[in-house]
C-alpha cells in the first residue's frame, strides 16, 4: 500500500490531506503537525475569499485554484449544517481614493458591478473608485475541525509532532508534502519566505451585514488597510496591518488604534461594538506561491545517498481559505504522478 506523509496541520495541510484520500482511500496518509486548530494562522484569518497577497503568483494560477476553491465551497455551502460551520455568502463593498484596474478575477465572482456615483458619494472621501461582489466566508475555527473530521472517516492518521527536517521522514514513506507554512524557512531553508504581520480585532456586531474594505493609497504604502469583514456568528473581523518581513506576534495597541479608528469612520455604530479578540498572525508570502514537485537527496547518518519525493504547497500569503482546495486538487495531481512513477518502477 501506498503511504503519504502531509506536514502542516493547517487549512493547507489538512485539504491535501483529505484530497489525497478522497482520490484513493486505499493510499495510507499521515498528517504531521505540531499545531492544530484553533492555533494556526489559519484559525485567525477573517476567512473572505478573495485573493490577496499572491505577491507575483501567475494569474492563470491564482484564477484556477480560486475558482476551484469556490466551486468547492459552494457546494459546502449548500450543506444542511453549513450553518453550524458558519460558511456563508455576502456582498463584498470595495473603495479606494485611486482610479485602478478592475480585479484580474472579476468573471468568477458572482453580481461583480462598478460602484455607482452616487454609491461612491455616500462614503468618506477621497472614494474615487470601487466596485461590488458577492463571495463566500468561511470560518477556519470551524471549517478546519469539519476537515479534521473527514479526514479520520476517511482513515487518514493525525501525529502531533515537529519535524525538525524533512530527511527523517525518508524510508518511511513514498511520498511528503510539504505544508509548513512560513515555517518553510527554517524546514526546507526557504528564505524568501516573508512574514507579512497582520493584526486584527472581533468585536460583536451583529448589525453588520456586508463586507466593506477601503483601500487608500497613503495608508497601504505604510501596511495599513481598513476592513470590516462580518462572520456567521454576528462576531465582525476588523483590520488591519500587513507589515513586510515582520516576524513579531505581539498585539500592537497603535494597530489596536488604527483599525478602530480607520473601521469607525467607515462605519461609526462600530465605536461602540464590543471587543472580543485582538489577534496577530503571520501571512505565509513569497514571491510565489511554492507548488511543485522535488526529489531531495541527501547523505543518512551511514554516509549512503538516500532521496525523498517531496511535493511543496506552501507560500499562500493571505489567501490560503482562497487557494486551498485547488492548490490541494493540484498537490494530489503530482502525489499520484510520484506514485504512478514508483509503481512502474517496480514493475
Ligand atoms: C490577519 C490575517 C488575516 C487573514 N485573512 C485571510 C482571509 O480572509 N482569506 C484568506 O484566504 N486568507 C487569509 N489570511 C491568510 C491565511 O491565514 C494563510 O494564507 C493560511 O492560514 C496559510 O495556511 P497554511 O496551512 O499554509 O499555514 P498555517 O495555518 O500556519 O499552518 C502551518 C501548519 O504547519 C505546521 N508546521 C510547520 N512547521 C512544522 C514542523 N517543522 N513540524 C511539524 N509541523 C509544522 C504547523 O504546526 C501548522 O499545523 C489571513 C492571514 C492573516 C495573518
């Protein structure tokens, strides 16, 4: 029998592992985390999903796994308990005070429209431009223990455990993925990984029913944004910061300032939402996205040349929720070209 060992716990990891098994039952795979939900970056992302952060990752790319990932949800959507797993669909409002491109994704989205004059009036200035669609939010402290979930029916195996190199996993199984997230730096000394910091804050504002986001060109050039990202539960996500090559996880109280003020101006009843959750989590970004196959040879402690089929899926910046199930349909893809590959080579 086949055997697969994923490493990464998180919403990357855990769809390449489900997807892995959902092709083939009978493969055996093992999912190696030392971090599972609810503490991993992808428990604290707002869940919109709409790509952002993709740094230079070809657009033929960003489209196919983010349409692929819609499908995917829709259909999770449609589930009696999508409820429960708080997956649901809202318009997205989007302005910014500069006349730019429309999205490079604007035929995958639902009811995609140019905001009106008229729409634009009612905003705080400067809002020169924006535009409007419907897209799904799915919540990862939700979303990744239903995953866990199917990925135990389906026979898969959880260790909780660091892998300290990915050597130590040769001889033991035919195949790894790579899911580690930024960690990827210290794992497979991948250092064009960048830690771009965001803070956010919940608050509970039930009242809050559509998702706004305000681009201004001054304040993205410093790392700031202003969104306001309601959730299923009534909770509202509130950001935020994206700060390049920042490593530190403390919440900040001049970021704490910001988001309220930026979030109140656009919509002043949140002055008086109460605060939940302060939150600070690293976007795994590189200049690409990292999907592809590698065969790692490598010297054991015995001096032998030894090799491990590795399949990379990390880098996803901040649209892991957006990618993950077409970046997990495309991981599988190259997991059964290695395996295919090592069939034939025994035959
Ligand atoms: C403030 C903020 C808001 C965001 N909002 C959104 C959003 O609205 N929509 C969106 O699409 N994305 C959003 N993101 C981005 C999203 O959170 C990430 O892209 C996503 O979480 C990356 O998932 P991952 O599985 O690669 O990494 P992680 O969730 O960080 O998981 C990494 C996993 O690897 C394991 N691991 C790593 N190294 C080792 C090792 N050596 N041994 C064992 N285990 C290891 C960890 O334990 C963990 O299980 C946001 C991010 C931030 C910070």
């Amino acid at each position: 029998m086949a055997s697969v060992a994923v490493v990464g716990g998180g919403i990357i990891g855990l769809s390449s592992a489900v997807c892995i098994l959902e092709r083939d039952p009978r493969v055996k795979v093992t999912l190696i985390a030392d971090k599972l939900t609810p503490n991993t970056t992808s428990d604290g992302a707002a869940g919109l999903i709409m790509p952002f952060v993709l740094e230079s990752t070809p657009l033929h790319l960003q489209r196919k796994w983010f349409s692929e990932t819609m499908k995917e949800l829709e259909k999770f959507s449609r589930r009696e308990d999508a409820g429960e797993l708080t997956v649901y669909t809202t318009t997205v409002f989007f302005h910014t005070d500069e006349i730019i491109e429309e999205p490079p994704w604007k035929d995958l989205v639902d009811g995609y429209r140019l905001l009106s004059q008229n729409e634009l009036d009612k905003l705080p200035k400067p809002a020169n431009f924006g535009y409007s669609f419907t897209t799904l939010f799915i919540n990862g402290r939700y979303y990744q223990p239903w995953l866990i979930e199917r990925f135990k029916g389906l026979g898969g195996d959880i260790v909780k455990r660091t892998v300290d190199s990915l050597d130590e996993l040769a001889g033991l199984y035919d195949v790894v993925v790579n899911c580690p997230g930024l960690r990827a730096r210290e794992l497979v000394n991948d250092l064009s990984m960048d830690p771009v910091r965001g803070q956010v804050l919940r608050v509970y504002a039930p009242w809050i029913k559509h998702a706004y986001i305000r681009d201004i060109k001054d304040l993205a050039s410093q790392g700031r944004y202003c969104y306001i990202l309601p959730q299923a539960n009534g909770e509202v996500v509130l950001g935020g910061t994206g700060y390049h090559n920042n490593f530190d996880l403390r919440v900040s109280a001049d970021d704490t300032r910001h988001i309220l003020e930026a979030t109140s101006q656009l919509i002043p009843s949140l002055k008086r939402a109460r605060v939940l959750e302060a939150w600070v989590g690293l976007r795994p970004a590189r200049p690409t996205v990292r999907l592809e196959k590698e065969v790692k040879k490598f010297k054991d402690k015995l001096g032998k040349e030894r090799t491990l089929k590795v399949v990379h899926n990390y880098g996803h910046g901040g649209s892991g929720l957006t990618m993950h199930w077409g970046c997990a349909m495309d991981a599988t893809d190259l997991v059964f070209q290695f395996l295919a590959r090592g069939q034939k080579a025994k035959l």
